[in-house]
C-alpha cells in the first residue's frame, strides 16, 4: 500500500461520507449485483445479441 492511498484513509476516517452516500454506493453496489444475478440465472436475451456479419462487408 503506497502513501498516498494511506493519506486518503486517515482523510477519510476524519470527515466520513454522510449517510446519505453510503446509501447511495450501497443501492447502486445492490442494482449491479441484481443484474449481474439476473443475466447469471436467465442467460443474455437472443434480442440482444448482434448478429455478425461477414468480414469485410457491412451488413444492411
């Protein structure tokens, strides 16, 4: 661990975030777990998927 990041933590455990940003990096940790669960569990969607297309052409 260099200096920098051990400043970093000594500013941090002085002027905590407020509770309202923690609620907000845990709900967004939470959102992209679900979907990482969801896309583990279901499988990406056929709709999604692009289609390839031969190398070299562009297909229309």
């Amino acid at each position: 661990m260099n200096l920098h990041w051990l400043i970093r933590a000594s500013r941090w455990a002085r002027n905590p975030p407020s509770p309202a940003r923690v609620k907000l990096v845990l709900a967004i940790i939470a959102i992209c777990m679900a979907l990482f669960i969801v896309e583990h569990v279901l499988g990406w969607p056929d709709w999604l998927t692009v289609n390839s297309t031969p190398r070299g052409r562009i297909g229309f």
